[in-house]
C-alpha cells in the first residue's frame, strides 16, 4: 500500500457561535474565534489516498486528476467565502476545524478512481493548530 498527499490551499471566513448560548457563553468558550464580524484563515489542506501503484504508470493516483477533484469538490467551494453562510455542504453545522476536515471527506470519498481510497483529510487552520480526519 502507497500514500500519496496532495497540498492545496484555501482562504476563508468563519465564527464560531452556537445560537442557543448567550452572546457570553459563546464569548467565554470560544473567545475572539465568536467575533461577530467573523475572521478568517489560510487554510492548508492535504489530502491523503492510498493504493497499490498502477503497474503500467506507477502512479497510486494522477496527482492532475486528484487535484482537480480537490479544486472542484472543496476549494473552489470554500476559497474566499464564509464558511457559515456560503458552503453548502456546512449548512447547519459549526464550521469548526473539525467539522470542515470532515465535510471535505464526505466530498471527496466518493469521487475517487475504484482502486484509491481516502486514507486522511490533515487541515490546517493556523501552523500551530491543526486537525486529521480518516473517516472514522
């Protein structure tokens, strides 16, 4: 089994706010991440599969064909937007780092070639803080 790792790249607004605490809970758990004029990351997102290598290619994967399924899929979904209120695939969850990571697979894992799987979605909110999803 080979792993194979794709860099992209996002930039994107959120808040953290969950509507049913009051404005101080909200403050108080989740501090200047629950601004209410929203802030923003560079996001940096690498996408993980694995597979035995094509005999003919050698290739676990096209890198071009698994980067386009990344731009067409999530960046071009979350470059440059708000994380609440423009992606729809996060409508009705807090767009945390952890429920993005795990959004980003659930668009991704099913658009792989038959002999690739999803192996981990790593995503970068700061260099300091990051999250890892395999799909579990």
């Amino acid at each position: 089994m080979v792993y194979l790792t794709r860099l992209e790249h996002f930039n994107a607004a959120h808040k953290l706010y969950n509507p049913n605490w009051t404005k101080e809970k909200n403050d108080e758990v989740f501090g200047l991440c629950a601004n209410e004029n929203w802030h923003g990351h560079n996001f940096e997102l690498y996408v993980t599969v694995k597979g035995n290598p094509n005999p003919d290619t050698g290739f676990v994967m096209d890198v071009k064909v698994l980067s386009k399924l990344i731009v067409e899929y999530v960046t071009e979904k979350l470059d440059h937007k708000n994380l609440n209120l423009d992606v729809d695939f996060l409508q009705g969850k807090m767009c945390s780092t952890e429920n993005v990571a795990m959004g980003i697979w659930n668009q991704l894992a099913d658009k792989l070639p038959q002999n690739v799987q999803l192996h981990c979605i790593k995503l970068y909110e700061t260099p300091r803080i990051f999250v890892e999803y395999f799909g579990e």
